[in-house]
C-alpha cells in the first residue's frame, strides 16, 4: 500500500460546449519523513536514520541503521558494545526488526555479535524464520559473514566486578546514565534503572513504517532471561495501514501487556499515538499490580508510536523517560508525558 498523500485535483472546462475537456490533475506528494527513538543516545541514532532516509533508504533501512549507532557506542551500557553484561558475566543481546510488510526477524541472547539488528534483518530477509536463539543465532550470524567480537569493555567490567562484590545490591536496578544503583531503602521514583535500550520507528517518505530493538536487557540478569525487546507485540510492533510501536524499560512489565502490539492495536482502533502509548502504559501499570507476586512496582516503561499520517507519540510509566524526535529538519530530545505522578490514583486505571 502507497501512503504518498493525494492533495488534490482541478476542474477544467472549455467552450464551446460540445468541447468539454476535464482536466483531472492528480499529484502525489512525498510523506514527511520522521524517525522517533528512545532516550538521549537516540538523538544520534535518528541522525543516522534520517542520513539514510535521505539517501532513499527505506523506513526498514533507517531502522537497522540507526540503532547500529547505539550498538556501536560502548558508552550506551544497556545496548550492543559494551553493553552490562548477565549474573555469569556474559553479554547476551536481543534484537528485532519488522517492517510495514508484517516482515519480522528476531535474534534472542546472542553472544559476540556486535549488531544483532543486522542480524535480525538478515533473519528476516534470508531465512523462512522469524527468530534465532542463543548458539543458534550467533552460528546463522558467522555463517554469513558477521565477524565475532569481544562486547566487554574495560568499564563494563569494572562494574561487573563491583556489582560482584555486592556493591550495587540487588541485580537488575542500574541505570547507565548515571550509574544510580536503586538501593532497598528505596530512592525516588526516577531512579529505577536499567531502561536504555533502544527503540526506533520511522516513517519514510512513501508512508512505510518500519521499527527496531536492541538491548543487551537488565544488567546482571538471570543468563538467558529474555525480556521485551526481541518479542515482536512486545518491544516492537508494525501494522503498516495503520504505524507503528516500540517500548524500553523493565521487559517483563511490557511482555505482561503484549506493549507494543496494544499501542499499534488502539492506533487501529482510532486512537492518536499520543493516546495509545497512554493506553498501553496504564494496561502496564494495571498488570503489574494485578501480578504482584514477587516483584516490586518501581519500575519504568515507555512507549513511542508513529501512525501512517505521520503523527507520533510517547508515554510512560514515571517521569524520567525520554525520546528523540526527528522531524521537519530538527533532532530534539523530549520528556514524555507520564502516568504515575503525585496525583494517581488506582482508580485512574
Ligand atoms: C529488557 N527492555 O530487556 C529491556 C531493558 C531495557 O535498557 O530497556 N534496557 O527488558
């Protein structure tokens, strides 16, 4: 389906009567092209995607691309290189990809590989698959020319040698930016940790969306935890009539809530962005205290969504979390709207 927009026809006629010429003139004008993405180091990423947009690239090019700058940068310590690794000391990446087509590829706890996008993409060009696990993953990734790498860097192991000797308490509560450690007594709400994962939806300028994930998941998981990221619904979703989602925070919040697949689904429905990442964050919140069992309620999730006419959106759970908006030839970060303030109420559910 082409989304190009249709903006308009004339009317022409002549004389004499009988001569009547109907001049219908239809022109087709080029989407506005737009590329969210999650937190800070998504201003970069956009700036790559937009690059490729630019050159023609397709949404699902942009994608790939884009988060490949996350991936790279060992300074995002929740994404690809350098990534914090698992309770066993290894870096384990999740990854996925889906495009306007409903094409989707996956790649779950992959280990060495430095840009486990590319891998997914590949997943879903190359193979009758949607998703690769563990050895199997990273055997299909060498098999077709990816490269192994080592993830870890100087820093991440610093800290993982630090986080052994108990000095971060808990697992899993680690927030990269500021290498805050949530501590049991409990610090504010803005401190839960580990949301730095990546996630990108772009909107080319034929109307076609595409979106991505990647993550190197909560610092010091359970090795093979898996969380949102590389679960389609979940991390990510695209329904290329109507846009498209993806979702960053504690996985397990998200997966509970099938996140981004709701957002995407009350888009069909009639709601704007805005309103269904508003949705899907107070389905979050309702089934995080439903399931309560074992697990405590501060925790952040945030979705971002783009629709085919080009509109965007984000929310999330607390304040804290933010996106990168490029469009209309700027590249900001903004401070999404949020569902748990000082004034909540279950009831508001
Ligand atoms: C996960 N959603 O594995 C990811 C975590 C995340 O920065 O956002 N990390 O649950």
């Amino acid at each position: 389906m082409c989304n190009r927009r249709y903006i308009g026809f004339g009317k022409n006629v002549l004389f004499p009567d009988f001569f009547i010429y109907i001049t219908v003139l239809i022109i087709f004008v080029d989407m506005e092209q737009l590329v969210i993405s999650t937190w800070k180091h998504g201003i970069a990423a956009n700036e790559k995607a937009v690059e490729i947009l630019n050159n023609g690239g397709t949404s699902l090019d942009a994608v790939e691309h884009g988060v490949r700058v996350a991936e790279d940068d060992p300074n995002v310590l929740s994404v690809g290189y350098g990534g914090l690794p698992d309770a066993e000391g290894r870096v384990t990446l999740d990854a996925a990809i889906m495009d306007w087509k409903a094409r989707i590829g996956a790649v779950i706890c992959v280990e060495h590989i430095k840009n486990p996008v590319s891998v997914a993409r590949l997943i879903l060009e190359r193979t009758e698959h949607v998703c690769l696990a563990g050895e199997g993953a990273y055997n299909f990734a060498i098999t077709n020319g990816f490269q192994p790498d080592i993830l870890h860097t100087e820093g991440s192991i610093k800290k993982y040698i630090e986080w052994k000797k108990g000095l971060y308490g808990r697992s899993q509560e680690f927030h990269t930016d500021e290498y805050k450690v949530k501590k049991s007594g409990g610090l504010g709400i803005n401190d839960d940790g580990n949301h730095d994962t990546i996630g990108m939806v772009a909107i080319d300028k034929n109307g076609h969306i595409s979106a991505s994930c990647t993550t190197s998941g909560t610092a010091w998981k359970l090795h093979g935890r898996v969380g949102d990221s590389p679960i389609i619904g979940a991390g990510l979703y695209v329904d290329g009539e109507v846009g498209g989602a993806a979702s960053t925070g504690r996985g397990e919040e998200c997966v509970r809530a099938c996140g981004s697949f709701l957002v995407v689904e009350m888009m069909a429905q009639g709601m704007s962005p805005q309103e269904a990442c508003e949705y899907a964050v107070k389905r979050v919140i309702k089934l995080n205290l439903l399931s309560h069992v074992n697990r405590d309620h501060d925790y952040q999730v945030g979705f971002i969504a783009v629709n085919v006419k080009g509109e965007y959106g984000a929310a999330s759970v607390r304040e804290g979390f933010e996106y990168a908006l490029a469009a209309g030839g700027k590249n900001t970060l903004t401070k999404s709207k949020y569902i748990i303030d000082e004034k909540f109420e279950i009831e508001d559910l």
